[in-house]
C-alpha cells in the first residue's frame, strides 16, 4: 500500500508494524477455521489488549495509547483488515462503538470500572441500538426505560448486535421521554442483570467469524447512575458516534477492496490462457486499471475527511460521501475480483468469495446507503 505522507508518520508506521506482526502471529493462522466455525476464541481479545492494540486511541491512563491519534487507529485498523476477515475485525472491534460513550459520558466511577478491562480484553463492549422494528430509524426506536427510585425498568428488544452473543458490557438506547429523537437515553446494561437475555446467534451473509445476536429486556431493572450523559439526550450521544463508525466502515470498504484487488492482480500475473498471462490481455488490464484507479480515488477521499475530523472539524456531510463512495467502490472490486478469478473465485477456498460475502454489509452497517444520501442532501440544504 502506498505512503501516505501527509496522513502518517513515523509512530504511526510502528503501529503498522506491529500490528501486521499480530495478525501475522495470532490470526492468519486459524482465521480459515474461525470463519467455518462462525466464532473466534475469547482468547484473541486478551492477546489484542496485550499487544496495546485495543487500546489505540484511548486515554493511556484508562489503559490506551494514541489517545485522539485518529490516523495511528486507522494504521492499526487497516493492518487488522488484512487478515481477510470482516467478520473477526468487527467482532474484536465492537469496541469502538460500544465503548466511546462510556468513556466521554458515562460517570466517572462506572468509566473508570470499565474502560481498562474492556482496553485490556477482559471483557468485551457492544452497541445495542438497532431493533427488529427499525434499524437506521433511530429516533422511533421502542426499547422503553421507565424511572422507578434508584433504577430504570427497561423492557423492549434489540436485534443484529455486534458482539451481542459474548459481550459483557452493553451500550444500549433506550425512550425514557416523548415520541422522536429528544426523548432517547443511553443505558450501559451488564450481562447478567436479571430481565436480560442474550438469544439466538443470528446466521448471516458474510462476517461469519462475528457474533450477532438479538437481546431481550424484560422489566431489567438498571441502576440511574448507569445513565449515559443526561436523560432524553442520547441521541446526541448516538449521532456523535455514528461519525466515527461511518469513517471506520469507508476504510474497511477500502482495506476490502485493496485485498480483492491485491488478489486479482496476483492471478492476472499467473494465470495463462491461450498461451500467455490473462494480465496480458487489454480488456482484463483495463479492468484492473479502474478498479485501482477507484480505490485510490476512494482512499484519499476517506483520507481527508479523516484529517478534518482530527483537526475538529464537522464533516456530517463528507463522511456520509466518503462511506458511500468507498462501499459503491468496494461493491465493484469485489464483484470484479469474482469475476477475474472465475470459477476459484466462487469457491470457498478463494479469499475473494469471502471479500465479496463480508463487503454486504458496509452499505447498511452505520447508517444504510440510503439514509447517508439523506444526510448528504439535508446538508445541501435539500
């Protein structure tokens, strides 16, 4: 992958390094098995937390490094993304949506309790937000907290949840006022609080290796003080996280395209047909030519909108582009790659026919491609 000077420096090549080590030493070889298995062993959270991986981007006194490094964590998260598997990355990532409100919002006791064993991979966090009613339209959300003395009774249901099966830790919406966005809260609800049931996990498309699950709450009696942020401003807090997931699925779209072309370039190179390399043949090297030449495009965009948010800039409108442009970009390579391969590219054995299966999602995880051209035309004032 090229250089890029102007985003990444020296510390953030050593995030680089290392972490390509760790996927090198503990991933690669039993992701094969972990995907068939539809799950990957707990352990892999604690070696994460270990190697200071789970921990980029977090304040070094809850645990982390790097903290506010937005391009140190897409260093890492690119190096993640090359396992080859979009399933083990959102499943050891669940992290990074479930734990950001805890951290900036939640009350410094229950923070302090729980950032540094989630960043140790001692348990894990999840985001519980979508339900079976609705999933991008957040602000009808059903789940309903009822203040009574010192707790909040929640009843309702949450569906599709990252990490949802083995997660310790949930962040879960919650109405605790009126109908619409201004009366949802934030609730971190423990696993194990009685009223609270983790069902089925759910069988998808792709991202075999993660877990989803749907999870019950029946009259669960949480404690206020686990209150994220003030009462009936959750979606606030929602809407803030969504920046950063959008940006995290563009560059897992684009990380998905890389391997898929990195992949059709090597068979281009090695696969003969009548008598020479079918990389030889014009209408296969233009192909390659544009899916490279769109993955650059998409790359820098991402990029950019990466380096304004790092600068503190509001980019509601660009990262909605960017996550867009970079699925639409992965939707073609990956889709190409299949065909590039043939009939290896439709096996199971065939790193692209998971590239393919797992790309799916990052058009509807954190938002769909719908709602984000929503966002971007009410930015335009439409």
């Amino acid at each position: 992958m090229p250089a890029f000077q102007e985003y990444f420096d020296p510390s953030h090549q050593l995030v680089r390094d290392s972490v390509r080590r760790f996927v090198e030493r503990e991933i690669l070889p039993g992701i094969d098995q972990w995907e068939e298995a539809e799950s990957f062993p707990r352990e892999l959270y604690l070696k994460a937390g270990a190697a200071g991986i789970l921990g980029i981007g977090y304040p070094e006194a809850l645990g982390g490094s790097h903290e506010g490094d937005v391009f140190a964590k897409i260093a890492a998260s690119e190096e993640l993304m090359r396992c080859g598997s979009g399933g083990l990355v959102a499943g050891l990532g669940s992290l990074d949506i479930g734990l950001p409100p805890i951290l900036k919002w939640a009350r410094p006791e229950v923070r302090d309790r729980v950032v540094p064993q989630v960043l140790a991979g001692e348990k894990i966090s999840a985001l519980a937000v979508t339900e079976p009613s609705g999933g991008s339209d957040v602000a009808n959300l059903q789940t309903r907290a009822v203040r009574d003395g010192d707790s909040y009774r929640v009843s309702g249901s949450k569906t599709f949840i990252t990490s949802g099966v083995r997660a310790d830790f949930y962040t879960v919406a919650v109405r605790t006022g009126e109908p619409g966005f201004g009366g949802i809260s934030l609730l971190l609800i423990e696993k194990g609080t009685p009223g609270f049931t983790v069902g089925r996990q759910l069988k998808k498309m792709g991202w075999w290796a993660s877990d989803t699950a749907e999870l019950f709450f029946d009259d669960c009696r949480v404690p206020v003080n686990h209150l994220i942020g003030a009462e009936n401003m959750g979606f606030a807090c929602i809407m803030g996280n969504f920046q950063s997931e959008r940006l995290a699925l563009a560059l897992m779209a684009n990380m998905t395209a890389q391997l898929a072309l990195e992949e059709s370039l090597n068979w281009a190179r090695q696969r003969e047909a009548f008598g020479k390399p079918i990389g030889k043949f014009q209408v296969l090297k233009h192909r390659l030519a544009e899916m490279a030449t769109a993955l650059e495009v998409s790359r820098e965009f991402t990029y950019r909108q990466a380096a304004k948010m790092a600068a503190g800039q509001s980019v509601i409108k660009e990262i909605s582009m960017a996550k867009n442009f970079a699925t639409d970009t992965a939707d073609r390579i990956t889709s190409d790659a299949v065909q590039i391969l043939g009939g290896l590219g439709y096996m199971r054995e065939s790193l692209v026919e998971r590239l393919y299966r797992d790309n799916r999602i990052l058009s509807i995880g954190g938002g769909t491609r719908e709602v984000m051209n929503e966002i971007i035309s009410k930015q335009m004032g439409l």
